[in-house]
C-alpha cells in the first residue's frame, strides 16, 4: 500500500483531473436531460469536442 508524504506534497495528475471535470460536466448535462437520454450531438457539445479538433487544427 502506498501512502502520500505527510506534508501536503501531493503530485497532481493534470490529465486525470481533466478527465474527472469532463465526466462532471457529462453527469450534469444527463440530470437536466431528466428522463431523456443526451444525444450523441449534444455529448459532444458538453465534451467541446468541435472546440478541441478546431484548437488541434490551427496547432
């Protein structure tokens, strides 16, 4: 088992935590849906998917 240092040094895994925010914003998108489920449009416009392949585009 392994413990973090005591001491508050913690290394943060920016990749995860971008991750854990996108699944957020995934469960909240879901509840204001209600009974309905998010179409695969909408998925991407909560996930920002065009945003990220025009941002990889102009790299």
């Amino acid at each position: 088992m392994h413990v973090a240092p005591a001491g508050g040094t913690a290394v943060q895994d920016h990749v995860a935590l971008a991750e854990i925010e996108l699944c957020g914003e995934l469960i909240i998108a879901a509840s204001a849906a209600h009974e309905e489920r998010l179409s695969l449009v909408r998925i991407d416009e909560v996930l920002k998917v065009a945003e990220e392949r025009e941002a990889a585009a102009g790299r």
